[in-house]
C-alpha cells in the first residue's frame, strides 16, 4: 500500500552543516517516517518540491539515553534522509534563508 507524500517527509533539517552541505553539493536533509524506504522518499521528494533527485541515502539516528536524577529514559529513534539533487536543481523554500 503507498503512504501519500506528505505523510513521508516530516519536516526538513536546518542546521549548519546541512546549510554547507546544501550550498556545496546541493544536498538537503530531511526527518522521515521511520517505516520510509529510498523509493518512497525520492517519490515524496520529487512530487511535493519539484525538483529531480539524483540520490538518497538513509541512515537511522539513534535515541539517547537520558536521565532525570535516578530515573533513565531514551528519546526516540528517528530517520534521518539525505537527498542529493541532479545539477541544477534548487528547492525555492531553502534559498532565501
């Protein structure tokens, strides 16, 4: 069964090293779905922004381990994708920031 596009991506990272990575290899990252696969996030990617999509790669980050005096708890595990775009794409939502 295909999950609609905007249940995939949901929301895009915006640090520092994804800005230097965006601007040098025109790459962005964005949180997923954890059930999300390549397939479907290039899908997601492609219908929602308009652009081409040269790549993804996905990587699963982690929860750490936190702690409130003598209790211990873990943050969740998310998605992270990394979608690398063919020369010459842009994503408009990214440039004026």
């Amino acid at each position: 069964m295909r999950k609609p596009a905007f249940d995939i991506v949901v929301s895009p990272l915006v640090t520092e090293k994804v800005t230097a990575l965006r601007e040098k290899y025109n790459q962005m990252t964005l949180r997923v779905r954890s059930d999300a696969n390549k397939v479907e996030v290039r899908r997601a990617v492609e219908s929602t922004l308009n652009v081409k999509v040269a790549r993804v790669n996905i990587l699963t980050v982690h929860g750490k381990v936190k702690r409130m005096g003598r209790y211990q708890n873990q943050r969740p595990s998310w998605k992270k994708a990394i979608v690398i775009l063919k020369p010459g794409e842009k994503v408009e939502l990214f440039e004026g920031v």
